[in-house]
C-alpha cells in the first residue's frame, strides 16, 4: 500500500543554480493540501512548472526527461528502477484535494494556483544550511505576507541548522529578519537529535539524526547536515531522507551513520522501510580529496552494506527503493547521474545488497512509497 | 552605434525563487568571450536554458514571453518599447566569439557549452548582499575548479556587500570559504564609493554609488544597496545599472539619490546615456509601508523627473531606454509588469519626461544599447 507521496521539486547537487534539493512529502490519499518539505532549495517557481507541464505535456511511457550530455533530454526508463511507482508532476490526490477547498481553484490562473500549492506548505525540515538546500525557501518566504495568506510556516532543523540561519541567514543583512515580524507567521524552530518529534500536521513521527558533512575550507570545523527519519504512525511504514553527508570521519569520534544504521535496524522492521533517498554526489572515479563531505558510489554501497549486515536478512535489502539526490554536474561526456546509477548497481550486485531498487531523483515527478 | 550588450540572465524580483537578478554585459563587437555580471541572483543554469533554446525555437516577430497571469504566454510586444534593439537568447557575437577561441565548441555537448560561457565571466559586481542576488553566482561558484577552467573570478561590491558575503556567506557555514582556497580562484574585492575604477578586462571605467533600500526588519539599520555606472572610455558612452533602491529617506541626512543623479547630470551628457537598468518592484496601488525599500512607479518617475530638471533638455529625457527590472509576482489577475510598465508610461507622459524609452528586462534575451 502507498504511504508517502514525495514529489521532487529539486535534486541538483549543483553547480547549476535552479532546482537544488527540495522535497515535498504528504501522506496518500489525504483530505488536505497540506504539505512539508524537506529542504528548501526550491520552491514555487518549480510548482509552477509542474502545474503548467500538468495540462500541457502528455504523459505516458515514451516521457524525455532533461540531461544535456550526450542528448539534450534522454528517456525517463534510463534514471530509474522499472518497479518504481513515479508520475510526472504534482499528484493526482494533491490537485483533487486543492479543488475540493476552493471552487476557484480549477478557474485561477497559473500564478495564482502557484501561491494556493504553495501556501500548503506549513513545515519545512532542513538538513543543513548550506545555500543549495535553502536559497528557495528563501526566497519565496515574503509570499506568506500576501493578503490571501492566512497560513504560517515553520523551519525545523538541529540547532546546528536553525541557529545558522537565524545569525547568517534572517538576520537583516543577508535577507530580512521576518522571524521577528510581528505577524510570527515565519518561525524557526529547534528540533533535538535522535528525538521522536510529532509531526504537526500529519500524522508522522520525525526523527533527526547529525551525520557528517566534510570540513570548513578555513576553518576546518566538522561541517553537520541531518538525516530525517518519516514514521507513519499508523502503518508503521517510515521512509529516511537525507541531507548531503560523507563517510563517519576517522579522525572523528562520532560514528554517526554507525549510530543511525543501528537505530534504523533496530527500529524500523525492513518491511516497513519503503525507501531511502539519499546523495551520492560524485562518480567513482572521483578521489576522495575530491568528495568535499559528500559519497560517491563505494561509500554510499558502504553505508548500504552496513545496514545490511543490520538487518541480517536473507534476501539483502531487497524491494528497498533508494533514491539517488544530488548528483553534481560536470563537463563530461555521459551524464554523471547515469554513471553513477550505473556503479551503484553494479556495485549493490558485486556486494549481494539483494534486489536493490535503486533510482535517480527526478525533478518534477512524484514518488509513491 | 550598439556600445553595450546587456544578457538579462534574471530579472525576477520574486517571490518566485529562479532567475533573481543577473544581467551579463560585453562590449558589442568584441573578440573575446570575456563577460562581466552585474549581480549574481541566475547564472550557468539560465545560460544552459538559452542555449538550448538557440537551438530550437524559432526567433520572430510572433515570440511568446512566460507569463502565467491572464495567459501563461503573452507576446514579446507587451513588454518592450518597440524602439528596444532586443534578441532572443546570447548575442551572436559571444556566440562567434566562442566558437573561433576553440573548434571544440559547436561539438561540444551542452553541459560542455555551458562551463564555457560560464567561465568567461570572470568579474560580478554586485548590487547589495540579498540572497536574490547572490544566490546563482554562490552555487556555481564550485565550477571555477573543474580541471579544464584556467579562469579565476573576482566578487566586487562596495564595502557593505563584500564584508556581509565573507562573514554570512562564504563563512563555512553558508558555504565553503572558497575564498580562503590554496588556488585563490575566487576573490572578494572592495570598490570605494564614488571612485572610478578600471574594468579590468574590458575598456570601460566602472563607478559605484551606494543607495538606500529599506531598513532591517529587527535591526532598524539602514540597508544599502548601489547602482553602477559603466562607462566605455573611447566612446564616452554609458549605461547605469541598479541593484534594488527606494527614495531617499526623509529621515537620513543622506540624499543619497540626489547625490547621484547630480553627478550623472555632471558627467554624463544625455545623448551618451544609452541606458539604465533600474528595478520598479510594485505597483502604484502599493501603500508606502509595503514598499520594503522598493520603488512603485510613482517613486520612479519622481527620480526620473529629478534627473530631467538637472539635465534641463528642451527634448526631456526623449530617447533613453529605462529597463525595469526586480518586478514582484503577486497572486493577481494581470501580470504586474505589464501594470506597472503601463503605469511608468502614463506617469512619464503625465511628468513630460519626453519620448522615454521604457521596456521590462526580460529573462533570456540580450539587449543591444
């Protein structure tokens, strides 16, 4: 059965501005617009695309999607596992519930659907504050002003997140301070790590995890990003989504993915663990003063690898979906999200991770898990 | 004669979060695929966009510019004064200019393509330290160490943009410190006020002025922001390009915008003013409280009126093209750039300001001043 609807409005790992990481996740067949995202790197101008794309664009099997490397776009069937459950655009349940509580809604025009699809959007949770994973909520925060707003929104994140954006980010210099307006309809808020959260407008738990996210370039402090774990508390069925990360640091005495793949193992029976997305930034060719705190193949299969001995099962990770984030782009030949596809399955079979589902994140479509 | 080719690579002024100011400048009939940027809101993901479509999409008379108010296209002639010398897509002569620096160019794939109008530009000068302005130029700021990039980049700005990019930007909190990088391909440099500095890859002398834009929200501190005259020394010709601005404030002791269109009318004769880019983010039905340190056209015009009574020209203003950039979306019916367009020529007519050439910067298309 679906739980977890997650369209993805971005999953650039850049260098390329536009669709860097955002998520947003609501449970299947709700009454409700209501929404969150997970990171914020982008927002409504991709909701408008999608809402355009929605009545122009057919859809069916034989869909390109946008690669600019050997072919400007390339068949969707090359990103992604033949038993994922995707749909190109907003999902068929959020565009019904949008016209069941306003008549208007289906008459309005673009931009103002934009601002309604928007507006459901009441809880981010952020990974890290790293520009790529906020500049969209950014931006797009002043819309919650507009007159016909009625609805608030809250930034959830670890301290290490939330305290940086509130000094380096809302603070009057970098954009305006509206944490401190005196509407309060934008607020920032501490999460606690390894704490089960309810989820304010769902009924989800939340659970964040710190993982490790490379070094400073001057002052080499550790550098923090955020594993969110999503629980529906009825089914049980939970889904994992993660921020950038690299590696647990040797010379470091966290071992903090050790710690999340035990809580995981531990805590979420594999059956109810529909899916994983996760970065994998670089190919593997890439060397390992070249990961800047991100995975290429062999670490992300490292990490995969670990959770399987976890779980001990003897069937692997099979029917698992991971969902690949962030994948950089470079000037090469191939499209470096196809070659790391590639390297990850060839990868999960050399290691007998079972019957892997493994996937790119695709902008603009919706995932069922 | 075309002195300046001006690429609008953004010109959103949100809350929409994709191709937030960025204007791209050469001088016309150069050889070299070298580029200045003012502002850094759009960058190598626009520069992709418009090389694909310079290859797809017919050019003419009938073009359809995004709108997605009324319709979600509406034609180019809504948008531009019909004197406007303005083409779809990068100038034909970067274009030129690319492929004679290397054959591999027209082979290259597109990803290929974009490093390499991106690399060109190897100097922004940035208006003020808003996210929307900055956002772009901090994402792509990574590709500057791919293997096959030999150029370096260089940040201007007046002192209030430079020291908030290094202490809440480029901190290792927001982002890597590129700037502290062993290779210092990425530089940070302070202009003075006022002073006419050297370009330092075109013939041109760059003045900034800092200007007023609003105050903190929890600070009450005047936030500044600065408009740019670039002159081309053999001509004499120049244009102006603004980052975001309001009036003056009654309550400041600096007339700041008086200052500078004094100076303008000082230095520049009217018939070598080919241009000014200048944001108009709100309609005339804005209250002044919900400017933010914007201008509608009603603040506009008054500061075009200011620098017609210094100039004193029995013509007014007749002839100079005055961009809009930086025009808000709003949940509203009529696109609001073809509002406030409508508004600044009613209000010009009204003021007898002569035959101002008014037009909307818009995104993916190179003027020719």
């Amino acid at each position: 059965m679906v739980v977890f609807e997650i369209t993805i409005l971005g999953a650039n790992g850049g260098p390329t501005e536009y669709g860097t990481q955002c998520f947003i996740l609501k449970p299947a067949r709700t009454e409700d617009p209501e929404l969150i995202a997970v990171d914020g790197g982008a927002g409504m101008y991709q909701l408008r695309e999608m809402l355009v794309q929605g009545r122009n664009e057919n859809e069916g099997d034989d869909e390109l999607v946008p690669s600019f490397y050997e072919h400007d776009r390339e068949p969707i069937e090359f990103f992604i596992d033949s038993k994922l459950n995707i749909q190109k655009g907003l999902s068929k349940s959020l565009l019904q519930s949008l016209k069941r509580q306003g008549e208007h809604f289906e008459s309005a025009n673009t931009m103002k659907k934009t601002y309604e699809v928007f507006q459901g959007i009441t809880d981010y949770y952020i990974t890290h504050p790293h520009l790529d994973h906020i500049s969209g909520l950014v931006v797009n925060s002043p819309s919650i002003y507009e007159q016909e707003n009625s609805k608030k929104k809250t930034i959830w994140g670890l301290p290490h997140t939330i305290d940086v954006l509130q000094k380096h980010v809302f603070n009057d210099l970098i954009w305006p301070d509206l944490t401190a307006e005196r509407s309060r309809k934008l607020k920032l808020k501490c999460l606690n790590p390894k704490e089960v959260q309810k989820c304010t407008i769902f009924p989800w738990d939340v659970i964040p995890f710190k993982v490790h996210h490379g070094i400073g370039v001057k002052t080499g402090a550790p550098v923090y990003s955020t594993f969110y774990i999503f629980r529906d508390r009825k089914s049980k069925d939970c889904i994992i989504v993660c921020g950038d990360v690299e590696q647990d640091r040797r010379e470091s005495e966290e071992s903090l993915l050790e710690e999340f793949w035990s809580y995981v193992a531990e805590n979420i029976p594999l059956v109810h663990l529909k899916g994983i997305l996760v970065e994998c930034s670089c190919p593997l060719s890439s060397k390992p003063e070249q990961l800047y705190g991100h995975l290429s193949p062999i670490y992300l299969i490292n990490e995969l690898s670990n959770l399987n001995t976890l779980y001990n099962s003897s069937k692997g990770l099979s029917g698992l979906n991971v969902i690949v984030t962030h994948v950089k782009s470079t000037p090469a030949k191939r499209d470096p999200r196809l070659t790391i596809l590639e390297e990850l399955r060839f990868l999960a079979e050399e290691r007998n991770l079972g019957d892997l589902r493994i996937s790119i994140a695709l902008e603009g479509h919706t995932l069922f898990l």
